[in-house]
C-alpha cells in the first residue's frame, strides 16, 4: 500500500457505499429547489392540484421557482428536505455504491465488461434501492407538491408524522405506492445514469482527451445528466403524479399514464423537463464530482491509517 496514489487502489465497498450517500446528499442540498419545481411543474393540471391553488400557475423552472417564494416563501423550496436526504442515504449508497461490485459480480471479477452487464447491474442497483428506499420518496414527493398556503390546510406537518399518517390511512401499500413505476424508473435512471457516465469516463480516458480528474468528471456527469433526464422523464411524471394522487384517483400506474395520455395528451409526460434537466444535470456534475473526490479522500485517509499501523 506504500507509495501508492488513491486512484490507483480499488476502494472497499464501505468507503463506496459511504461516499456515494454523502455525495448524494450534497447534490440533493445543492439542487433541491430545481426538485421541487419540477414536481410541481409535472402535477400542474391534476384536479386536486387546481382546486387547492385555483389562481397559480407555474411557467418554466424559474416562474416556477418565482411563483412558489412570492406566494409560499423561500422555506417551501426545500419542503420534504428531510425526507430527500433519508432518501439519498438509503437509495443512493445502494445504487450507486453498489454498482461496481455489482458489475463485477456479473463478470466473475473480469475488466472491461460488456454494455449489456453494465445495464444489467444498473437494474439489478436500481431495482435494489427502489425496494428498500420507496417511503422516504413518497413523503418527499408528498411535502414537495403540499402548498403553503394560506386558509389551505397542510396535508403534512412533519417527516415522521407523515410516514405515520400514510401508514395509517393507507397501509403498508401506501407507503410503497408507485413502487412499479419507481422500479422502471430508477431501472432507465441508473441504467442511463451510471452506464452512460462510465462509457463516456472510459472513452474520455481511453483516447487520452483528459485525465481523470475533475474536468473528466464534469463532462462526464453532464452528459450522463442529459442522456438520463431524456429517457427517464416520461416515467418521471407518472411516478410523480401516481405517487402524490389520494387514495382511488388512479386504480394503477398505468391507468395514472391513459389518464394523462387522454386529458392531456402526449405532452404532458414531458412536463417539467426543462427542470428535469436542470436539475439531473446538475445533481449528476455535483453528485459525480463530490463521489470521485470523496472516495479518494477516504482512500487517502485511510492508507494514512495503515503506514501509521
């Protein structure tokens, strides 16, 4: 281990599962309101949304963003802040911290693996965190589209109150609803998310454009950020719009989709994209970059600790 840089050891996969959650974190924290707005972009025109606020529309991220610190406050821009970050810890140290030794796994420990196994860890990640992080995204999409408003009653007052609350008046099934459309979700998330950045990292370093390091990983999250945001914002909206829906608006996902599809038209599964990519691609570059710098920070620290041993 003497004399050996960081990125030239693979890191255990404590380290990569700790500094995938708090990179997560930090991208959350960083991109939250763009988040919020995309939410309440993508359940403009349900019936319950135009009820509650019969006077407000949202147009385009920053009218949007606008809109909700002139009528709510800049506090409802990080409403269901609590809930993201259980949500990152728990969702993004799997899927992301995971996906190496995934890949691997797959492999038989062999380099150089296959697109076909690279998406096919992606899924398995994906597919993973979905199953064990679904509450926490509920409530976050729940306190996200609640309106501060006032003569309006909050649906949620608290994080753990609404864990409780749904779990009461809903059931086990409440808490993990929408977990198919999630599951499909977060599988088109993590496959283009992850294998995308991995591709473009490995051509940018295989034809010697940059070195690995932080204009790398930059590039590298941005175009992952654009590719994702593309193909994952259909399903996005309907996971939004099924999840935040009360109990019988929509008897499926699937029935959440034809509804949209026949009110709305086409259209409607790409609202909020502009937001969407603002903040996937951002959340990617901050996401990426804090990951790479924090595993080697963490590799750094511990190498120290074994000289000193």
């Amino acid at each position: 281990m003497v004399g050996l840089k960081p990125s030239d050891v693979p890191p255990p996969l404590e380290i990569k599962v700790l500094s995938a959650g708090t990179a997560a974190c930090i991208a959350d924290l960083v991109t939250f309101p763009l988040d919020t707005a995309k939410v309440r972009l993508q359940i403009q025109g349900e019936k319950a949304a135009v009820e509650v606020a019969k006077n407000i529309k949202y147009k385009g991220v920053f009218g949007t963003i606008s809109t909700m610190v002139r009528t709510e406050g800049p506090r409802s821009l990080y409403n269901g802040l609590v809930a993201g970050l259980q949500r990152q810890m728990a969702f993004a140290s799997i899927r992301i911290g995971l996906y190496d030794n995934v890949k691997h796994f797959y492999t038989g420990n062999k380099n150089n693996p296959g697109v076909g196994v690279r998406i096919l860890a992606g899924c398995t990640t994906g597919a993973m965190a979905v199953s064990i992080a679904q509450p926490t995204d509920v409530v976050k999409v729940r306190f996200q589209a609640q309106m501060n408003l006032k003569g309006v009653q909050r649906r949620y007052k608290g994080t753990l109150q609404a864990y409780r609350q749904i779990f009461l008046q809903e059931g086990l099934r409440g808490l993990w609803k929408g977990t198919l459309p999630n599951v499909t979700r977060n599988a088109l998330v993590n496959c283009t998310e992850l294998v995308t950045y991995d591709l473009i990292k490995e051509a940018i370093l295989t034809h010697r454009l940059m070195t690995d390091n932080l204009p790398c990983h930059f590039a590298s999250a941005f175009g992952a950020g654009f590719c994702t945001t593309v193909i994952a914002s259909p399903v996005d909206v309907v996971k939004t719009r099924y999840m935040n829906s009360p109990p019988g608006q929509y008897r499926s996902a699937v029935n959440c989709a034809w509804m949209m599809f026949t009110k709305e038209g086409p259209t409607a599964f790409y609202k909020g994209f502009v937001p969407s990519f603002l903040r996937l691609g951002s959340w990617n570059v901050v996401m990426f970059v804090s990951f790479e710098q924090l595993k080697r920070a963490m590799m750094l620290s511990r190498q120290r600790v074994e000289i000193r041993v």
